[in-house]
C-alpha cells in the first residue's frame, strides 16, 4: 500500500476500522511478545490510514467491501477451551481417506478433535499459532515492516487481529505419506476467525496440505487467513483448497509462497460458498527450474460474488507455471478473476501459461476477468487467454438427440466443465474427494432450478 | 407404416425452408433422400429430430403411431428414431463411455429394461466398436474431442448400433470420408439393416448409395419432394444433374 495521500473515508468506514482497532488493542496485552506486539500497532496505524478498499480501489472494483463494511465482527471467545463441535458434528466434512488432522472451531485450534501433535510423524512438526507465538523468538521477524502481508488490506487487518493458525516444517528429506487435513469451522454468528499459518518445506521435502472452511449452521461470520509458504531446494508441495462456508460468510486468503530452485508447488483452489470470497495466491519463484501450477473451480449463484487472484512472479530462468481457473455462474452471481504473470528480466526460458474459462448458467450472472502479462526477458514462452459463454445450443442437443433429458444434458455439460482442473490434482484419493465435493455442491445448490432452490 | 409425413412445412430465422412435403416409410425400407443444396434436405433432418432453432408451421408427421411433432428431442430418441449428425458436436469432458452409458440406460428405461452398469455396458460396447474399426480407448475419450471427420462420423454410427433405434436418420453421413471411412460406414449401416429398422439417408452422392443400395430414391428441392423412384434414379441423377428434373418440375 503505496498510497500515501490521504484517503477519504466514509463515516461506516471510519466506524468499522475503530471497532477492528479496538478488537485489536484489547488483544495486545502484556503477554504478547514485543515482535507481535509491534507488528499489531504498525497494522492498526495502516488501518486508521487507508480503512478498506473502496470500489474506487482497481483491485477491488468488482469485489465490493460494502456490506463486509458494514458488520461489527466479534473476536472468538480465546478461553473456550472445550469443544464446542461434537465428534459426530464433524462427521459431516470428514474426508474418507487417511490423514493427520488439525481441527479449527471458530479460529481456535482444538485440541480434542485434532491430532496430538507430539506424535506426528518423523520429520513434521505442527505447532498452533498460539504456542508458537509464546515459544518462539523467531515469529517477530515475520513482520518486519515491509513484510508482503502489509500490501493486501486484509493481510494488515489479518495482523492487527490474528489469534491463531499453525507453523508447520517438513524437514529436510522427509516425505510425508499422509495428506495434513486442516478444517476450519464456524459455528458461531457474527464472528471474525483470523488465522495466520506459516508452512516450510526443507530442502527434497514433500506435502500435501489441504485446507477446508465450512459452516456448521447458517451462519454469518468471516475467516480472514494469511498462508505463507516457503518450499525449499527440490521440495514438493501439493495443496487444496475447499471454500464451502455458509452463503452469509465472508472469506478472505492471502497466500505468500515462495519457491526455491528445483522446487514444485501444485495448489488447486475449490471456492462454493460465502457470499463474498477472495482467494489470491502471490507466488515467487526465486530459484531456476522452478514448477508451480496454480488452478481452480469456482461456483456462484444468487448474489455471491466469487473472486480468485494469482501474481506469479517469474524471477529465474527456466521456470515453468501453469494456471487453469474455471468459474460457474448461475442467478445474479459475480466472479472475478485476476492474473498476473510477470517475468523478470533475468527470467530466461520462461514458460508461462494462465488460462481462464467460465460458464455462465444465466443472463444475469457477471464475469469480470483481467489476465494479464508483464514481459521484461525476450527468450519467453508466455501465454494467457480468457474465454466465457455460455453452453452452446448445439451440445445440448446432440446429448437430447440421443435419449438424455435436456435438464440432464446441461448438468453433464456444466458438470464435465466445472471438472477439468479437479485432474491436476495429484492424489487419487483427494481428487475424488474434492470431486465429489464440487459435483455435490452444484448439482444439489440449486444451480438448475433457474431460481431460488 | 413406420413414418409418415404430410404437408410438412418449416422455417428459420422466418424463412420458409420445407414447403409441403410429403413422405411415407414402412418397417425395414430404406429411402435416399437427394437434392441440390439450400433444398432442405438437412431442415429435414433436424425437424424430425426436433432441433428448436427450427419452427414448423404446418403439417403432420406420424411415428410409430405417436405424433412425432409433439415429442421433445429427448423423447424423440428414446421411441426409436435417431440422427447421426452431418457435424457430430464435440464434448468436451463428457467421455464417450459416460455420454453412450447414459443414452442406452435412457432407451432401456422407455422400454422397460433394467439399466446396464458399467461392466454390462462394456461387454455391450465391445463388439460395437469391433464392427466400426474403432480405437478400443474410444470409450474413455472426450465426445468427439480431438476426432477427425471421419472418427467423428464413425462414432456416430457406433452411437446408432448402441442405441438399435427403428429409424436411422443419416445427415449428410458420407460427406468428408475418405473411401476406406466411407466403406466402414456403410458396413456400420449395412449390419443394422433389418426388416424392422428403416432408414432416411440424406446424401449428395451416389457412392454412399452404391454400397447402401436403398429401396428408394427421392429428389428434395425447394422445399418438397419433386420425384421419386428406384435405386436407378439415383444413377440417373448422378449421370445427367438435377437440372433436368427440376426442369421438368418447374414446368409441371
């Protein structure tokens, strides 16, 4: 945030940013570490300044922060340790494949319905944010004051206000079997769960982290998450990402990867509920011979407004990053998607391609797509494309043309769609899974009513 | 009688394409309908399959003793009647498997059989794709995606064997082959002949014909059928054009 001219804001605007300045001040207690400590004043101070975007903001011209604006978030009750989510709860969002589990109800990790962590594998460590913070002496270098996390506006709001998260290390050389399943849940109305994670790989390291939000009820809350991720030397990492909050909710993440030489990262983004998500993805390639894809599968229907954002940085040569997003819209429903691939000039023997498609399932629903390519190296190979319509006529009579209800015909059209990056991802088990998840959400979301439900 | 067609008139985008046109076709015939282009022979087509970019504004078409204009597409298909496209549309995402799967159970269940599952389905398939000379990988391919021409006039006809309708519909099916796709088609068609199954096939050329061999042959321009006849017409047709015949016509 750049922008050092004074900004006007709105009287709601003015009222939101004190309410999150108080929340925050009352979280800066004496028992925080001074780094923390610092870090939440220099993020309250950039709050007071610059409040939230505003249409006016390009970044945010199609993802209006109204109605986020005008709720009062309430912090999580920190000091509830019971459970507040049965086993059988749970139940309902647990995957049918084996894995380490880390539990999150309402921002708080919960010990009862996670995993011990004392008895992880050899090579992982997991810690919550909160132990960390009082363990560590590390955790106030994060936040130097040029930190990334400062130039997205719910990356500062994010630092005022984080309560938990988790630190996550795979250690040089280990291989972890098992995908690490962290599930976020809401259950309480009203409620801003801020949770920062920080995810390293030593050097030949390899992950699959996969990351859900959902709801319990129907409530209205928001998630606010910060995930930094850093992969070593020839370390390999795989991640999901499923978004199925309740259609009331908010959902904001910042992602900050960096890659080191050799390294791979493979992150898939499902994003089904809220009625106002972003998901951005800032991913640096800070090595050569650098892969990375980055792909998604949105959803949206009524009114939500379903927003997904990758900055891809090429800075070395010979790096290679594929990019496939794929929105559905049905109703009155908004999708936007920014891309951004920008090649450095040392980046020789870049190779870049980023493409986004989107199906719309109305006349009402808005795609508003930006992908774009900033060039500074000439020995490139660099390419993006943006394409949406909707399903044409011809397709749907061929399918009618040989026995299948037109109703039908459509869901297999929108469905096969929807489906095509759910293929990069690279373990069966949790393909078929967020397969499942994706194809469940839009055939039974009311997609095809043509209404509501 | 299979199908019957009475003064069958048509248009798109408000213009007038069939004009009156009448057809009948019993069990087990089959019936090339030829003519020059803009004549109407694939308006034809479409309108029988149901295809709604195409409005019919009068006349009767009886099939199987159900009144076939107010059938839906879908409908259509299940009681017998089938299209093989002059364009077979691509899919993409939709495997061939899923898609014919699909299809089949729908025909089952308007007869009332039991559903195949996959592996009823596969067994069913396999000598389907053995008479077309078809990759044996066809199943798990994308509908028509990455096809050539022929492929995807092949797969059309495998879709036909599948679904074993009473009337075959063929649109065009033998433009854009090459002799040995076109001799595997019309191998395809020849196999499903029977004294139950009848077919229209809509052609420019006689070669398709030559390995057909339909029952009759009839003329389509402007809109209606000008002349009919034996399989000789065709080698008549071929040898001095339509223009003597439309002539003939015009001043009739």
């Amino acid at each position: 945030m750049s922008n050092k001219r004074t900004r006007k804001i709105s009287p709601m605007a003015t009222a939101a940013v004190e309410h999150y300045v108080g929340l925050s001040n009352s979280l800066n207690t004496s028992e925080v570490s001074s780094g923390v400590f610092a870090a939440r004043q220099h993020a309250q101070s950039l709050l007071l300044q610059l409040a939230f975007p505003t249409q006016r903001d390009e970044q945010w011209q199609y993802t209006k922060l109204v109605q986020f604006v005008q709720n009062r978030f309430e912090l999580p009750n920190l000091n509830a340790q019971k459970t507040t989510l049965s086993k059988d709860e749970l139940e309902q969002f647990t995957p049918p494949y084996e894995r380490i589990q880390l539990i999150f109800v309402d921002g708080v990790l919960n010990c009862d319905l996670s995993d011990d962590l004392s008895s992880l594998p050899n090579g992982l460590r997991i810690q919550s944010m909160r132990d960390e913070l009082q363990n560590s002496t590390s955790v106030a270098s994060w936040f130097s004051e040029d930190a990334l996390v400062f130039s997205e506006p719910f990356g500062v709001l994010n630092t005022a206000l984080f309560t938990d998260g988790f630190v996550l290390n795979v250690a040089e050389n280990s291989a972890i079997e098992l995908p690490v399943w962290v599930l976020h849940v809401q259950t309480q109305d009203n409620q801003i769960s801020t949770l920062t994670n920080r995810v390293q790989l030593a050097r030949n390291a390899e992950l699959t982290l996969v990351q859900q939000f959902v709801s319990l009820s129907e409530v209205q809350a928001c998630t606010n998450v910060v995930t930094s991720i850093e992969v070593a030397n020839s370390a390999r990492m795989r991640q999901v990402v499923l978004q199925q909050q309740a259609e009331a909710s908010f959902y904001f993440h910042n992602q900050f990867v960096s890659q080191a030489s050799n390294s791979d990262f493979n992150t898939f983004y499902a994003g089904m509920g809220s009625v106002l998500s972003r998901h951005q993805n800032h991913l640096s390639m800070d090595g050569e011979h650098i892969e990375n894809s980055q792909n998604s599968a949105c959803l949206a229907r009524q009114k939500q407004v379903v927003d997904s954002r990758t900055h891809t940085l090429h800075n070395q040569e010979w790096g290679a990053s594929r990019q496939l997003h794929k929105y559905v819209l049905a109703d009155s429903a908004v999708g936007v998607f920014d891309g951004m691939i920008r090649v450095d000039r040392q980046a020789q023997k870049t190779d870049g391609q980023m493409d986004n498609k989107n199906l719309l399932l109305s006349n009402t629903a808005k795609m508003n797509s930006k992908p774009q390519l900033e060039i500074y190296a000439d020995d490139v190979k660099c390419s993006h494309g943006s394409a949406t319509g909707q399903i044409n006529p011809d397709q749907i009579f061929y399918l009618q043309a040989r026995g299948i209800p037109r109703s039908q015909a459509i869901e297999m059209i929108t469905k096969a769609f929807l489906m095509e990056p759910v293929e990069t991802i690279n373990r069966s088990e949790v393909k078929n899974w967020v397969g499942k998840q994706l194809s469940n959400a839009l055939l039974t979301g009311g997609y095809f009513s043509g209404g509501d439900k | 009688m299979l199908l019957k067609i009475e003064n069958l008139q048509a248009q798109i985008d408000e213009k007038q394409i069939l004009k009156g046109l009448n057809l009948e076709i019993n069990a087990g015939e089959v019936h090339a309908i030829m003519g020059p282009n803009g004549a109407g022979k694939s308006t034809l087509a479409s309108v029988l399959a149901g295809k709604d970019s195409y409005e019919v504004t009068d006349g009767l078409v009886n099939f199987d003793d159900h009144d076939l204009l107010d059938l839906s597409p879908e409908e259509r298909a299940r009681k017998g009647l089938f299209l093989a496209f002059q364009y077979p549309v691509e899919i993409p995402g939709v495997s061939n498997k899923l898609f014919m799967q699909t299809a089949v159970n729908a025909v089952r269940e308007e007869q009332g059989l039991p559903a195949l599952d996959m592996f009823d389905f596969d067994e069913y398939a396999k000598d389907k794709i053995a008479l077309l000379d078809m990759h044996p990988d066809l199943l798990e391919r994308s509908v028509n995606v990455g096809f050539s021409g022929g492929e995807k006039k092949r797969n059309d006809i495998f879709q036909m064997a599948l679904l074993q309708p009473k009337l075959c519909i063929l649109d065009e099916t033998d433009s854009g082959l090459d002799i040995d796709a076109l001799r595997l088609v019309a191998n395809g068609i020849n196999s499903l002949r029977s004294a139950e199954r009848s077919f229209i096939v809509v052609t420019h050329y006689q070669r398709l014909l030559d390995y057909i061999k339909p029952d009759f042959v009839h003329v389509l321009y402007d809109g209606k059928i000008i002349k009919s006849g034996g399989f000789e017409l065709a080698h008549e047709l071929e040898a001095n054009g339509y223009d003597e015949i439309i002539k003939q016509h015009q001043q009739a």
